[in-house]
C-alpha cells in the first residue's frame, strides 16, 4: 500500500487548526498527542523512528517545519508558564512533610528522655514520726496544762474508771467565801435567840427591885412635899400675913407633883412585874427563825462545795481538773466551746445500754415491742453482739448526737431506741459509736 511520506517542510494539514480542541480557561493542560500508527514508514535516510516513553506530563510533538500563526481564541502546541509552576509546589509540599516529620521524632525522643529520667524525691521537711514498738495502733491527743492551783477546784478525790459507793466526795471547791457567809449568819441567829431568851426571862429581879425602890422614894417624896404643904396652910389659916400666897401655892404644886411621880413609880413597877410584851416575844421569835433559815441555807450550799456520788457508780470521765474553774452550769470545755458536768457518772457496768437512732422515714418499719430484736457490731472487729430491747423513748428529735453539737442545725429526725446488753469482756466503752441492726423475729 502507497502512502505519501511526510514532508518535514510542509506545513501542518490544512484543517489542524479546525479540529484542535479549544481550552476551557487559560491554565488548562494542553492535549496530550495521539500517537503515530504502527505502519507509517520510516522517513528518509534509513533512520527508525523512536517510541515515545511515558511521561507524568507529555508534552505534544512539535513539528520540524515552524507553525503558521495560530487563528485568534485557538490553542497552540506549546506549554503555559502554569505547567512549569505546578512541579515546584508539589516538590516544596513534599518537603514541609518530611520536616514536619523529623521534628516530631525529635520532640519524641526529647520527651521521652526527659519522662524516662529519674528524679529524685525531695528530702522531707522534719523526719516522719515512726512507731516505737513492734506492735502498736495509732491515736491523735492534745496537749494540755496541768495546773497544780488557780481557780476554786482544789481537789480531785477521784478519777476516771472508778468505783464509787453513794455519798463518795468526788471533787472539792474552794469554799472559803462560803464558810465566812455560813459563820456570819450564824453568829447572827445566835443574837436573835439570846435577845428572845432575855425577853421570855423578864422581869429581872434587878430591874424589879430598882423600880419597887423607885415607888419608895416616890411614896417618902410625896410625904415630905405634904407635909410642908400642910404646915403652910395651917399658918395661912391661922394668919393670912403669916405666909404669903405665893408660898402656899408652890407648896401646893409640889405635893402634887409629888403624888405623880409616887404614880409613874408604880406603874413602871408594874409594867416590869408583868414581864416582856407577848408581841414582841413573838417578833422576836420571827427574826430568829429567819435567821437560822438563812444560815441552814449557807451550810448547805457549803456541802455543795464537795461534790458527793448521788448513787453507787462508776466514775466514767472527770472534766474538771485542780486549778479549773467551776460554776453552777458545769465546768467550761475549751474543745467544745461549752460547759460540761464536772464528773460524768454510770451504773455499775454488768450491762451497757445501746441508744440507737432510727431515722424517721424507717420508722414505719420498725417492728413492735414483741417482735423486734438487734444485733450490735463493733467497728474495727468482727464482734457480733445480740441486743435486749428496754424500750422506745416516743419523741422524734434532730438527730445532734454523732457532734454532740447541741446548736446544730439538721433537717434528720430520729427516734431513739434503746437496747442493753450484759458487758462481760466486750471491748466497748460508754460513748463507744457501734452498728446496730434492728429485725423482726
């Protein structure tokens, strides 16, 4: 088969620029070139022709012979400025990875050197406090001032764990104030009781003899002015000019002054016979009872300055100490900010009593007095206790005693409970917090 070989002067083919495809936008690619068939004959001179080896971007061929000047709006063969620029950014995205790569396998390796280093724990400020013995527990106290005087307690006669019997002087208060008031009122019920003995003594017979003399004397007065008197008047009767009137009258006013006293004599004579007035006796009488009431009241209150054990007991905690100072209310607590009874007390302890408190939304399930029973649990051991049901105090109350903040405000209600068991070897203490578990039988 004849074909006409190319001519490398000749132009392109008369409809190369009617069948090239026009470029959507400027920066498009140009079209890649079909490539030449498989029969062409090779061109003069013995020469083979190449096949073109793929390229990521393969440009068309460029003829030998030069182009005509392309028609306006059609695309020519050659490459646009963008088709170099697209390479550079493609190899300069390759290289920010790789960077952003290395860096942080150096931050890894810098992390994990200083992570996986070793520091040293700092040494502590003052040396841990370490158990003196081989077995031991551990518990938290205070330090606290012991006084040997200050204030008015001045005797502890007993302590902590104590047995005592009723009547026991437990704690002694200075009491020196008192005994001054006591001995005053007593001196003083003692001079009311003498001043009621003289008024029920009366008359003294000293007193009578002076007034029966007192009635003599006035009685020889009276016969002494009379008598002058007389005289005067019979001289007057016999001769008016032997006495005048004036004397006669002076003697007259005398005797009867005479004859009053002689009368005031006799009544104080009689008034002393008759003795002391039955009113004032009892008057008497009154201040001298008041007196001795008041004095029984201070001797009392003197007895108070040692406090006694109102009942056969155990003495459970002493609060005061020599030197504190005790008032009516009790003993002040610098812990709790409150005062506390001096000595707290307890039964003999063959049986502890439990006091539990049930919450008020579970007080509808509480089982009655006939079917209810308990077990107690010691914190800190496995020691199971059965309870004996005493009785059911009926007042719900706020629930302040795991404080023993009597000012606390709660919104819990509880209703206290209150089991007993016998103490034998429990290892439990008055104040002790235990679980209780309250069931029906």
């Amino acid at each position: 088969m004849n074909t006409a070989e190319p001519d490398p002067e000749a132009g392109p083919p008369a409809n190369a620029a009617e069948n090239a495809p026009v470029p959507k936008s400027p920066k498009a690619r140009p079209a890649i070139p079909k490539e030449a068939p498989a029969e062409a004959e090779e061109p003069e001179g013995g020469a083979e022709a190449a096949a073109p080896e793929p390229a990521p971007r393969p440009a068309r061929a460029k003829p030998v012979a030069r182009a005509a000047a392309p028609a306006p709006g059609v695309q020519t063969g050659e490459s646009e400025p963008g088709d170099h620029a697209a390479a550079p950014r493609h190899k300069t995205g390759n290289k920010l990875v790789f960077g952003l790569s290395a860096l942080g396998l150096v931050a890894g390796l810098v992390a994990a050197y200083l992570f996986g280093t070793e520091r040293k724990a700092q040494p502590p400020v003052f040396p841990p406090v370490s158990s003196p013995y081989d077995s031991a527990i551990f518990a938290n106290g205070i330090i606290e001032s012991d006084q040997a005087s200050g204030e008015n307690i001045t005797k502890v006669l007993v302590h902590a764990g104590q047995v005592v019997s009723a009547g026991t002087p437990l704690v002694a208060m200075d009491d020196s104030v008192q005994q001054a008031t006591t001995a005053q009122l007593q001196a003083q019920a003692a001079a009311a009781l003498a001043l009621l003995d003289e008024l029920r003594a009366e008359p003294r017979r000293e007193t009578l003899a002076i007034t029966e003399a007192q009635v003599v004397l006035a009685e020889t007065n009276l016969k002494v002015v009379r008598d002058q008197y007389d005289k005067d008047r019979a001289a007057y009767d016999l001769d008016p000019k032997a006495i005048s009137k004036d004397v006669l009258d002076t003697a007259e006013d005398a005797a009867s002054q005479a004859a009053a006293a002689l009368e005031v004599a006799r009544r104080q004579n009689d008034l002393t016979k008759a003795g002391a007035w039955s009113y004032d006796i009892a008057n008497q009488q009154k201040v001298y009872d008041a007196l001795v009431q008041a004095h029984n009241a201070a001797a009392a209150l003197l007895v108070k300055f040692v406090l006694m054990a109102p009942v056969d007991g155990v003495v459970l905690t002493v609060n005061g100490t020599v030197g504190g100072y005790v008032s009516s209310p009790g003993v002040f607590d610098t812990y709790t900010q409150g005062l506390d009874p001096v000595v707290v007390m307890g039964t003999p302890q063959q049986f502890l009593a439990v006091r539990c408190f049930v919450d008020e939304i579970l007080v509808s399930k509480l089982p009655t007095a006939f079917h209810i029973q308990a077990q107690m649990t010691v914190l800190g051991s496995d020691a199971k206790v059965p309870l004996e049901f005493v009785r059911v105090e009926p007042y719900v109350s706020p629930k302040i005693e795991l404080s023993n903040q009597r000012q606390e405000q709660v919104d819990l209600r509880v209703l206290p409970v209150i089991f007993r068991f016998p103490k034998q070897d429990a290892p439990v203490y008055p104040g002790q917090m235990v679980d209780v578990y309250i069931g029906s039988k």
